[in-house]
C-alpha cells in the first residue's frame, strides 16, 4: 500500500486520480509514526520548493521522510526536496541526494517554465524505467531543474541544457516530470514504482 506524504504542497487529486485508475491503494501520511504501515511512499509536489520545505519543517516529517527504508517517489517538488539546496527561495531541503536545484533564467534562451511533452532518455538500467522506451515522452512542468549528475541521474531531459529528469540514491527515487499526467509511459512508472 503507497502511503502520500500529506503536507499540503502536492497537488494530491491528480495524483490519487492515477492510483485510481491503475487500482492501486493509498492513503494519506500526516504524521511520522504512520509511514511504516506503507509499502512504498510518495512525496508529491507543485508549487514553490522553499514554502514546500518550510511545510514539511512544520509537519514535523523530516526525519521520518530522512530515515525511510522503503521505496520513496518524489514527484517534481517532491523530487527537488530530495536535492541539497534550491535556488528557489534560497532553501536548504532534505540532502538526501548531493546535487543542487537551479532556475532556468539566465541559464537557457528558452521558455520557462519548461511545459509539455519532453523527451526523457534513461542512463542506466532501472527497476522505475522497466518495459518503458529509452526515449519515451512524460509531461513537465517546472522553472527550476536538477543539475545533471551521474552519480544519481536515472535519466535526463534537454531543455536549452541536459538536467536530470530521474534521479535516485539506494530507496529515493525522483522524478521531475508528472508521471500521473504522462498516459501510459506515466502510469507504467507508477506500476513499476509499486513492485520495487
């Protein structure tokens, strides 16, 4: 059973949507002492990393979230929490994963936010990418992006410059794009997410 970090940055109804459609159950962690009736957990996320960060300050679930030994998706927001540091409000966030979420002003020519359909190109071998193309397309929405980094990159995305799409250390996984907004590609990785 997936157990959703509620803290009140994720856009939750979108998400549940999903796990509806594939019948996979959830409910809602509020409180540190209830994630270990959870399989696998979820950290969504839209919104503002710093005012996320500051939300999970005041749930009380950091280190709880810090020292989970199940799976563990973070979701765009979600994903970024598990960096060390956002230039997004200047804030310091879980350092589950020794890399840095930057803003794409001043950094591309392109648009931002980065929004729609994007390539996402997988590095290595992974459990969260099984029976999905190397090059599928997963919907995104974001104006900050996670530096690339082979060390925990799964698979990356260009966008005026190559960022990390996926992520992962040991059990954390993250992804930027919104798999519940990605059609089958998307649902897959929620199905694959499930069986790690």
């Amino acid at each position: 059973m997936i157990g959703i970090i509620n803290y009140g940055a994720g856009n939750i109804f979108s998400l549940t949507a999903a796990l509806d459609r594939l019948n996979l159950k959830y409910g809602m962690v509020n409180a540190g002492e209830n994630m270990e009736k959870y399989s696998h957990i979820i950290i969504p996320g839209v919104g503002h990393a710093g005012a996320a960060m500051r939300k999970l300050e005041t749930s009380g679930l950091i280190d709880s979230i810090k020292a989970l030994k199940q799976p563990v998706l973070g979701i765009c927001v979600g994903m970024q929490l598990l960096t060390r540091h956002s230039e997004e409000g200047d804030a310091r966030l879980l350092n589950i994963m020794d890399m840095d979420t930057l803003h794409f002003a001043h950094k591309i020519a392109h648009k931002v936010p980065h929004m729609g359909w994007n390539k996402v190109s997988t590095c290595y071998t992974s459990e969260l990418f099984k029976g999905i193309p190397a090059d599928a397309y997963f919907y995104f929405v974001h104006s900050y992006f996670i530096e690339y980094n082979p060390t925990f990159t799964l698979a990356y995305t260009t966008y005026g410059l190559k960022f990390s799409s996926a992520i992962q250390f040991n059990n954390f996984y993250g992804v930027q794009f919104h798999p519940e907004k990605s059609g089958e590609a998307g649902e897959l990785l929620l199905k694959n997410f499930c069986t790690i």
